[in-house]
C-alpha cells in the first residue's frame, strides 16, 4: 500500500533556544493509506505533540515530515481531528457544528451558500449513522458526553479527509459508551476506508481498533516499539476477551513501565 | 402566561414596590416631613398627572437623546472591541487611553461639548455616547480574549484564517458579553444625557428637574426622578430580552 504519511527522524519542542522543552526525538514512522495505527504511551509522552505535528498545528524542529509526498507546511484540509474534549461550539446545534468544516474547507467553501441543503442533509445523515437520529438539531448541552463525542467525529468526517486524527477522543466517557463508541469507529473506518491515527493510553481500544499499534517512550517521546495487531477483521467487541488480544495488550503493557 | 410566572415573577416585585410607596407615604405624614425637602409619593403622583404634558415632552427628549447616544456606542463599542481583542499590540496600544479617558469624569466634558454643539441635543448624545461605550468595548475584548484555545484549534486544523477564526468562534462566543454588557451600558447612557441636560440644555427630564429646583417645586423634581427610574427599568428590560433572544445558549442552566 502507498505511503501517506511519512515521518524521518522527526523531532520537535515547545519554545525555543535554551528553554526548549524537547516533546519528539527522532521518530520515524510511515502510514499507509487507509491503514488504522494507534499512538500508545505514558501521560506526558507526546502523544498529542504527534497529532499536532502531522496536522501541521506545530512545525517540526528538525527531520521530515510529508503527507501525500508533500512536505508539510501547515494546516491541511484532508486531515480532520476530534479531540478529548468534543469542543463543539454551544451556539450551534449538532447539525451546524458538523457543517463548521465545511465553511472554512474548499471547495465546499464557496458551494456553502447555493448547497446548504443538500450539505445538511449530508451532515443529518452522517449524524443518523452513529445513531444519532433524533437528536440533529439538539444543541452540545442537550446531549450526552457520548453523544457530543460522536457529533465531534462526525464533523471530523464531513469533509471527507483522507485522514482522520484522534486525540484521545474517548479519554472522557465511562467504559460502555466507550466500547459503543469503539464499534461506531469501527464500522466508520471500515465502510470509508479513511486512514486513522489514533492517539490514546488505552492499551485495549488500541489493540482492538488498530492495524498496528506504536508505543512510545517517556519524554521526550520516541517509538519504542512498532506492533502489529494480526487478529482479522470484523472484529467484534468479544474478541477482547480471547487469549491472543490480551497477550498483544500484556506485551504492550510491559513496555510502557512506570512503578506497580 | 402561566400562574406560576405571574406569581413567581411579576406580582413579587409589584407588591415590594406598592409596599414601598406606601411606606414613604405612612413616613412623609407621620414623621410630618415638609413636602419641601421629601414629598410623599401621592403629591409626587399628582404633579405627574398635573404636569403631564411637559414631562412626557421632556421625558421623550431625554429618551431618544439616550437611545441615540447608546446605539452609536453599540456600534463604536462592539467594533474597537473586536479590534482590541483583534490582536495583543492593539490591546496593550489603546487600552491606557481607553482607561484614561473612561476616568474623565463626563460632566467636565459637557461644558466642552456645548461650546462645540450649542445647547440642544446634541451634546446631551455625545455624553451618553462617551460613558457608555466603554463597558461595551471591554466585555467584548474580555469575551475574544477568553476564547478557548481549543475552540480555535478545531478551526486553525482546518487551515482556516484569523478572519474565519474571529467569524466563526470568537465573535459568537463573545456575544454573551458584549449583550451583558448593554445593561450596564444603556443606564450609563441614561445618566450621561441626564447629566449633560442638567449642566445645560433647553429640553429634557433633567432641565425640567433643574427648572422645577430652582422653583422651588419639589414635587416635580421628584416625578422626574421617578419618570427617570421607570424608563430605566424599561430600557434594562429591553436589553436584557434583547440578550436572552440571541445568546439563549449561555442561559441554558436558569431555564430549566
């Protein structure tokens, strides 16, 4: 499968001269299109500094960084990034906020104003599908935390980008609208074959989402370790439970450290 | 209207202010204050009624003087606002002076005014405008100030820029400030015309006021101090409709 995005010997830091706080050293990692990797590592590891860097929040301090062949220079619109929190605008209700991108990206930018119609009834079918019917023009305070957070992913989604960016999207919800929401990512991702990067410090939604799971150290953040997750897919939430997928997670779990 | 807002909302403050009244009135006859100094709430009433036709002359004067005053300071407070909140040098550039200026006490710039304008309205808009607009300005670079970071970052990802950014978060979430604002605002703007009215002018609540003191007509001073709170009552109400209608969002947990 053909590179999307490639990383050579990247570092990266928050400040500059001799009060740099160093986030990434030295990472190397490629994504192939439509592949789903996980970011796995202790808090403070520079996890999230990853995300920033690919989505061209945060320029690079040295090495290459380059999505589609193209170094990166800045924001890109064929990325689309959900966050811990869902961050939606309270002003708007589910529908609007899932059409923010589309204001702001070309070239539904300029269609925005002829196409409104058919763009909401993109976004409210968008919504309808992780099961969301019903609650479209709901504002971000009438739903749930689970509810917010799949409205975050769908406005991720709206403008079709080839990739999707993940910061811990799940980090704030209890552990069963988690797992809901692990199955929601799932069938996303397999329907529309778009490439994820998921951040996350949570061994088993790595294993059981990804294709392949990188580990990375204490700050500053560097890959440790590059596992790929060889259970086939569909998977289905009962493989979690089997012998193979906690052996993954085990082995995961050593490499992380930390005091027991 | 339902029962439970007419006996929850409006009949209490209805019976606080009739208890009010009545109680001035039962104080001015039995401490037998003369209607000189303090008169009581039924001869104010009566000089309202006898003096009706000048004081609705004036009261709509001092209305549509305050009502101008406060829209050009909407206008000029919500854009200086926004370029304050713009960007951090124009923030640190203007905001000493917009301080100073906020300290000047307006009365001392009524004289002023008069001297360029003439007596008439004019200077009685300007005044309601100056001490007006300075709330306006700083709640709304308080609100694009305050904007979080996170909110812009769902934005910055999308390569969008400073404009969309100001468009689509900053200016929306700070409009809950900028319409707070507005009732602080529209009762300064109130105080400002008055003031300037009082220091001169040919119209007006407050000329009628200053003209009925040196009358010795008490009586009439205090109906318009009390035309001058109703109003204020009136246009705080307005304002806060006004709020409630477009940024209902920021109110959700009081309407429940």
């Amino acid at each position: 499968m053909p590179a999307l995005v490639e990383l050579t010997n990247v570092s990266m830091a928050y400040g500059r001269g001799a009060h740099a706080v160093r986030a990434i050293e030295d990472v190397t990692l490629t994504v192939s299109k439509g592949e789903f990797i996980a970011v796995v590592g202790p808090s403070g590891c520079g996890k999230s500094s990853l995300m920033k860097l690919i989505s061209g929040l945060h320029p690079p301090a040295s090495g290459t960084l380059t999505v589609e062949g193209k170094p990166v220079k800045g924001p890109l619109p064929s990325v689309g990034m959900a966050f811990q929190n869902s961050n939606l605008l309270p002003w708007r209700n589910a529908v609007d906020n899932v059409l923010l991108p589309l204001e702001i990206v070309e070239p539904h930018r300029s269609r925005m104003g002829r196409e409104r119609a058919q763009y909401r009834e993109k976004a409210i079918k968008l919504l309808n599908s992780v099961g969301l019917t019903g609650f479209t023009e709901k504002h971000p305070w009438e739903l749930s935390g689970g509810m917010q957070q799949r409205t975050s992913i769908c406005r991720a989604l709206i403008h079709e980008p080839d990739i999707l960016m993940l910061d811990e999207p799940f980090g704030a919800l209890d552990a069963f609208t988690r797992e809901e929401l692990w199955c929601a990512l799932r069938d996303i991702q397999a329907e529309r074959h778009v490439t994820v990067m998921l951040v996350t410090h949570d061994l088993r939604e790595a294993v059981f989402l990804a294709d392949t799971v990188y580990v990375m150290s204490n700050r500053p953040g560097r890959i440790v370790k590059r596992c790929e997750v060889n259970i086939p897919r569909p998977r289905d939430l009962e493989v979690t439970y089997t012998q193979p997928f906690q052996d993954i997670v085990h082995e995961l779990r050593s490499l992380i450290g930390g005091r027991h | 209207m339902n029962r439970e807002y007419l006996t929850t909302r409006v009949l209490p403050p209805l019976a606080f202010t009739l208890a009010l009244f009545f109680l001035w009135e039962l104080a001015c006859h039995l401490i037998k204050i003369p209607p000189t100094i303090l008169p009581a709430p039924s001869e104010i009433f009566a000089a309202l009624w006898k003096f009706r036709t000048p004081i609705v002359e004036n009261s709509w004067v001092t209305l549509w003087t305050t009502l101008a005053g406060f829209a050009i300071a909407t206008v000029f407070g919500l854009l200086l606002g926004i370029a304050v909140g713009w960007h951090r040098a124009i923030y640190a550039g203007v905001y000493p002076v917009l301080v100073g200026f906020n300290s000047v006490p307006k009365v001392a710039v009524v004289p002023v005014l008069i001297l360029w304008f003439g007596l008439g309205e004019v200077p009685a808009v300007i005044t309601a405008f100056l001490i007006s607009f300075f709330p306006i300005v700083v709640n709304v670079a308080t609100g694009l100030a305050t904007t979080e970071p996170e909110l812009e970052d769902v934005l910055r990802a999308l390569g969008a820029s400073k404009m969309d950014i100001m468009r689509k978060v900053g200016v929306p979430r700070s409009m809950p400030y900028f319409f707070g604002s507005l009732k602080v605002a529209i009762t300064l703007a109130f105080v400002g015309a008055v003031v300037s009215e009082t220091v001169g002018a040919n119209k007006g609540i407050g000329k009628l006021m200053l003209d009925a003191q040196a009358g010795f007509q008490v009586p009439i001073v205090f109906a318009g101090l009390l035309v001058l709170a109703f109003l204020g009552i009136v246009l705080y109400g307005l304002t806060v409709i006004i709020e409630q209608r477009f940024t209902g969002w920021a109110f959700r947990g009081q309407n429940r």
